[in-house]
C-alpha cells in the first residue's frame, strides 16, 4: 500500500499514473500526475561537500500533481511554456494532446520538486503538491547549462541582432586620446664581462685627482 508524501522537498521519482483533467471553468487546461519516489535529495551540510541522494525505493511513497499546460482566459489563455517543455524534455511526453487522453505516454524517470501547498483549503486534499518535473540526473541547486539544440534555436533567432548591435558598439567607440602609455623598463641585469672591460678602460682615460704628483 502506498504512503502520501508527507513534506516537501526534491525527489526522483516514476510517473505512474497520469489524467488529463477536463477544462477548469478559468479555461485553464491540465493534467494530474502521481508519481512513485525512488529517492530524496539530501542538500550539502556543515563538511559534506556535495549532497547526496537516499534510496527510497522500498517506502512505496507517492506524491501527485497538476500541472498546467494551458493558462487561464485571465491569463491569455496561451500554452504554459514552461511546464510543456519541461514535461517533454524531463519526463518523455511527445506534446500529443491525445497520448495524454488515451494513456500512451510513458513517461520517463525524472525528477519533482514538491513544495507545501499555501492555501489551506486544497492542502486538506494535498498537502505537498507536485510543482514541477525536472532532469532525473540533474544536481538540485547548481545552474543548468543551455542545451545545444536551444543554443542552436536561440542563434538562429537572435544571433543576426547580437552581430548588429555588436558592430554599432564597435562603430561607435570612442577614439583613444592621448599618448600610449609607456611600456615599462625591462629589469635590469648583471653587466658582462665585455661591459665590465668598457667601464674599466672608461676610467683608466680619466685623470685621478686623488694621485699627489
């Protein structure tokens, strides 16, 4: 029999069920999710030098909830882009409306981030709710690097302006003024024997007033 997650926190963990919940009255759209936790993330602490990961797996503990892939008509009404893509690049969804109604998703492990559910009333059905999926090999609390293939998107869509404004900057700087400055000196070093044999014939030329006659 399985256990409800009883505090919040971040976890690995295997979807196991999922519905895709009919259109709320706000139009917004989502769908509910309940996952099996594999394992629960221990931050760093006093000498721990990284954080570590404590198996779960035989607790049989489960957490749900929504997530959110269509906003409200008070809030446009327009796909909630960042649950979408997180749901398909950390959990496996293909973005198929119809894999969520007909249950042919299989979701991949990953990992959830439950966080303590503010409103008392919905905390009496659940109180550590599902926020939001991420990688399953991702380090909680460092900051994720972008992926090639956004790296590649975000070029192809900004990267001509970055070029332009990086030319007017260029254009535009101003002129130096003034004179260079002025390197600094090499160090000095030891005189050779040649330059010792100069200064000695230098002054043997030079009358020594100290000599009496």
């Amino acid at each position: 029999m399985s256990q409800t997650l009883d505090r919040p926190g971040t976890f690995r963990a295997n979807i196991t069920h999922y519905v895709l919940r009919a259109p709320f009255k706000s139009g917004a759209v989502a769908v509910e999710i309940t996952a099996l936790i594999t394992a629960e993330w221990t931050p760093p602490s006093g000498d721990q030098a990284a954080g570590t990961w404590e198996d779960w797996t035989t607790y049989g503990v489960e957490a749900t909830g929504l997530q959110w892939l269509v906003k409200s008509r008070e809030k446009g009404g327009g796909l909630n882009k960042n649950t979408v893509e997180n749901l398909m690049a950390y959990a496996g969804w293909d973005g198929n409306l119809d894999s969520l109604y007909d249950e042919s998703w299989q979701p991949i492990p990953c990992q959830i981030v439950c966080q303590e559910e503010p409103d008392p009333d919905r905390a009496k059905y659940n109180e550590f709710p599902i926020a939001f999926v991420n990688a399953h090999d991702s380090v909680p609390g460092t900051v994720q690097q972008m992926a090639p293939d956004a790296l590649a998107m975000l070029k192809a869509k900004h990267g001509a302006g970055l070029r332009a404004l990086a030319g007017n900057v260029t254009r535009n700087a101003p002129a130096p003024s003034g004179a260079p400055p002025t390197p600094p000196k090499p160090p000095k070093k030891g005189l050779s024997q040649e330059d010792v044999n100069a200064e000695l014939e230098e002054l043997a030329q030079k009358p020594n007033d100290d000599i009496p006659f």
